[in-house]
C-alpha cells in the first residue's frame, strides 16, 4: 500500500500546510496533484496486484477528507492572513483533491460489503453536495453502463459540455426513479435515500456557514461544483463511445473489458486508488482497489493518464480529434445506438 499511500496522502499534507501557512505551501500543494503526478506518470512502472481491501487508507482518507474540507472552507471564506493567490491555489488544490481522491475514495467506499463503510462513502459524498449519485452509480450506472438508459456514459460524438448539462440532470432523475421502484409499498418517507441525500447537503452547507459565514457557503458551493465536474469528467473519459451490443429480445450483452477506457499511467492511478483500472472494476464492482488489475489488449486503453484525459475533455474539437477513432478500432460505428 505504499504507493497509494504517498500518492493520495501526500497533496493533503500539503493542502493543510496551505490552508493553514500560505506562503510557498498553496504553490506547492497544486502542484503536487499536478506537475508531480504527471511527471512521475511517465516512469516506466506497474502497481503491483495485491489480494488486500486497502480499507485503513480509505478509512484514513476519509478522516483527512472531514478535516480539510472545513479547514478548506474557512482558509478560503474566513482567513485573514492568506491573499487572493493564496485562496485561488488552495481552491484549485483543493478542488482537484475533493474531485480526484476524495471522489475515488467515496466510490470505494460505496461498494464496500459492510454498512458503515458504504455509510461514511455516502457521507463524503453528501458532503460535496453529490449523494444522489450514490443512488445512480449503483441502481443505475453499473446495471446500464455503456447503453442509452445510463445518463453517466457518453455517446460518441458527444462534447463534454452537452454530456455534463444531460448527466446532472439525468443521473439525479434516474437514481430517484431506481430509488422510488425499489422503495414501492414503503410508506415512511423520511427513509428514502434522497430524503438522506438532501439533509446531507442541508448540514453541509449550515457548517458552512458556521464557519466561514456566508462567504463559507460560497466556497462550499464552489468547491463542490468542482469536485462535481470533474466526477462527471471522469465517467465521460472512462464511458466515451463505448456501447454493448443489444440481443434480439433487446437486453444488453453482459459488461465485458471492451466496455470501459482504462489509464494506463501507474502514479495516477495509485493516487486515484486504481479507479482508472476501470474495466475490472466493472466486471467486478465488489472488488477492492488494491486488486484491481489492467490487461492492455483486451482492454480499451486511454493514451495518456485519466487527469490528462480529462483536461482534454475540456476541448472537445481536439478530444474527438484523438478519441473518436480510438472508439472505432474498438467499436464499430454500426454497433453505436
């Protein structure tokens, strides 16, 4: 665990420094999520696979996440002694720590066997003002992935912009509807999921509030619209083009590892706990990220790491200049919805 250690611990050390210091420390703590992890991506290196849970590091990931997303909120909405540099590096640090770790964290968490750690993955995303998508990634996203009743995978052609304004809205509808039909005969409201979804975002933004006061609320908001564009950039990477064959009696085939772009970068990885190792992951969604494993050739690789990926996404002329006949070789047009 070494590795994923130093990878997704190692910004938030710094981020603390920031939020706490200033000085050098913002500077340093964006680019350690940054120019470090790109740097290092280009080693020649492979994580090992290891028949591990890796549950303490997410556990203690969850911790450092209930730490510095207050401490966070008051450096950018409360601290006098950090200047308008300071706040905007911490809020990018930042914002691509909740969106990459944090993120990557919550979405292990939630596939965990026991109830309190699929209790704590909800939280965290509750706290970045997300819980429905615990609702949508499970009931919905891992049973329709790579079709057209998955709001969270992308069509071919599809710019990131278009696919985002589609998935907020779609993802939030279709988790409700998968929520509501399996709650069907239950009468007590205040156990519906989304009743829990929303009463965490509520106490989300009233701590807030307590701390940084309403220039608290607005980090809160921007930070989370943050982390929330980059959840949805990397189901837009990872989905892209890719779809599942439909039977004649109109059932999609079964998830297979040509349904899924991978990243094939090893630091990146480990710092986002193997959830660019993203075929596996769907052939086996109970399967803890230490043990994740990357087959090129069988799998749809990215050319380079997801990160990059995604600030590719950002383009969208040049993303589907560098990605839409990467889909062909692996799909052909005939086959797309």
């Amino acid at each position: 665990m070494f590795w994923y250690s130093i990878a997704s611990l190692t910004p938030a050390i710094f981020l603390f420094l920031a939020c706490l210091r200033g000085g050098p420390w913002p500077l340093i703590a964006l680019l350690s999520i940054t120019v470090v992890v790109f740097c290092l991506d280009r080693l020649s290196r492979r994580l090992p696979v290891r028949n591990s849970s890796g549950r303490v590091l997410s556990l203690t990931l969850a911790a450092v996440h209930f730490t510095l997303l207050p401490l966070g909120v008051w450096a950018l909405g409360a601290s006098d002694t950090l200047n308008v540099t300071d706040k905007l590096l911490i809020y990018i640090g930042l914002g691509l720590f909740l969106g990459q770790i944090s993120n990557s964290n919550a979405h292990e968490l939630i596939h965990a066997a026991s109830k309190w750690p699929r209790r704590i993955g909800t939280a965290i995303y509750c706290s970045l003002l997300h819980g429905h998508h615990v609702s949508a990634h499970l009931r919905v996203h891992h049973i329709y992935v790579a079709t057209e009743h998955d709001p969270n995978s992308a069509r071919l052609g599809e710019g990131f912009y278009t696919y985002a304004l589609r998935a907020l809205k779609g993802e939030f509808m279709a988790g409700l509807r998968a929520d509501t039909r399996q709650r069907r005969g239950k009468r007590h409201l205040l156990s519906h999921p989304y009743v829990t979804y929303v009463a965490g975002a509520l106490i989300t933004l009233a701590a807030s509030f307590a701390v940084a006061g309403a220039r608290g609320v607005v980090a809160m908001l921007a930070l989370a619209a943050y982390a929330q564009m980059q959840l949805l950039l990397s189901d837009y990477v990872q989905h892209y083009g890719l779809r599942r064959k439909i039977s004649e009696n109109g059932k999609p085939e079964p998830v297979g590892p040509q349904h899924s772009w991978n990243g094939p970068a090893w630091y990146s990885s480990a710092m986002m706990l193997n959830a660019p190792r993203h075929s596996d992951h769907h052939m086996r969604p109970s399967r803890a990220f230490p043990a994740l494993e990357l087959t090129p050739g069988t799998m749809p690789m990215l050319p380079r790491s997801l990160p990059v990926m995604a600030v590719l996404a950002l383009v969208p002329p040049l993303w589907h200049r560098v990605m839409d006949r990467r889909v062909a070789r692996w799909q052909p047009v005939r086959d797309q919805d």
